[in-house]
C-alpha cells in the first residue's frame, strides 16, 4: 500500500491534467488565421467621370427660302405662235394679266408669289408664268389652247392700260399692251360688240364714238379690278 502511493498520485495527477487540457480546450474561443491580405480593406473603387462629349444638336431641317417676288413689276411680251400680245402688272402681291390680238381679249387676275404669278379669268382664261432675270416666262390658256410666252420687264409709257366708261349710254371697255419696240394691241368693246377704235398713242386718250375716254395704268385701276 505504501510503494503503490506514489504511483497513483502521478496516475491521479496525469488524468487531471489531461482533464484541465480538454476543459481548456473547450472554453477558449476559436482562433482564425487570416491570410495578411485580407486584413487591408478593399480599395474603394474611385468614382469614374465618364467624359461624354456633347452631342450635337440635330441640324433643322432645311429651310425653303422663298423664292424672291417684286412688289411692284409690269411685265410685256409677245405669246409664242400665236400672234397675240401678253401683259402682266404686280403690285404688292396682287395681280392683273391682260391677253389680246386685235380680235379677242382676255383680263385675268391673281396672286403674285415665291417667284410665281397664277392668275384666271372669264372663258377658262390663265396665266402661270415663273418671275425670274427680270422677265415673267410661262403658259397662257385661253379657249381650250395653250401657248409660252417670254415678256420681259417694261417702264412706262409702254405696258398695259385699260379704260371703262359710259358712252352715249353704252358700257365701253378697252384694253392696251404697249411694248418698248413701239409694238402695240388693242381692243375696244362697245356694249359686247367690238368698235373699231384706233389704239391711241401713250398718254392720249382714245376717242369712242366722238368721246374721248382715258386710259388708265396699271396703279389707278388694280385696286378695283
């Protein structure tokens, strides 16, 4: 019993401390070994300005640049094949056109714009002519035919003129185109019939029937026409 003494306090002495081991092993808290790179915070990423180039506007879109009208032009000429006189007079857009060869007459009005005058009248009558280099080229209708003409730009005393009165109780119209070249038509309605009336010379008055009548120009008359 004495010998065995020892023996079974170092038996007692290694069983507790095996059991201190385990308890300490129980209780300590679990320890993570870090790799040193994940200690360091990540980088922020730094905000990127994207550079963005302005874009451009979209262009406007194509402006139509009218075409330039006189506002104020008379315009005389002769139609093509036909034989006959063609007169057309501006003033401020509006627009009177005036057709005759000596037997028959056509007065005609309309609008002048963009470069263009589109005038009508009595009998299907028309003109459509483009105003450009200082002269009106286009068509004349009249009684179901079609003609061109050229009349270029004319100062007074030639151009168009036209009178209307009342002669020994008769409507009287007439109706004049004088060009620069000394050229000149004319036609003379007394009621619906046509008098021979002989053209007068610019500035003079016709004489119908023993009574003078005035011819008018172009800026006494378009505003009643």
């Amino acid at each position: 019993m004495t010998r065995l003494g020892p023996v079974y306090t170092l038996a007692a002495g290694a069983v507790m401390a095996v059991a201190l081991g385990v308890a300490s092993a129980t209780t300590s808290p679990t320890t993570q070994t870090v790799n040193a790179q994940d200690d360091v915070p990540a980088p922020v990423a730094q905000a990127t300005t994207a550079t963005t180039e302005a874009s451009p506007e979209p262009e406007p879109e194509a402006v139509k640049t009218a075409r330039p009208t006189p506002v104020k032009a008379d315009y005389a000429g002769r139609v093509t094949g036909n034989g006959g006189l063609v007169a057309i007079s501006i003033r401020n857009g509006k627009a009177v056109g005036y057709f005759c060869d000596g037997k028959i007459e056509a007065w005609m009005k309309g609008r002048a714009a963009d470069g263009k005058v589109t005038l009508s009248g009595r009998g299907n009558a028309s003109i459509t002519a483009r105003l450009s280099g200082g002269k009106a080229a286009g068509t004349l209708g009249f009684g179901g035919r079609k003609w061109s003409f050229k009349a270029p730009t004319v100062k007074k005393p030639s151009g168009l003129y036209r009178a209307t009165a009342l002669v020994r109780g008769a409507n009287v119209r007439a109706g004049w185109i004088y060009l620069d070249d000394g050229t000149r038509v004319g036609l003379t309605l007394v009621g619906d019939e046509v008098a021979d009336v002989p053209i007068p010379e610019p500035g003079e008055n016709a004489v119908v029937n023993g009574v003078e009548v005035d011819p008018q120009d172009v800026d006494e008359f378009i505003e009643g026409f």
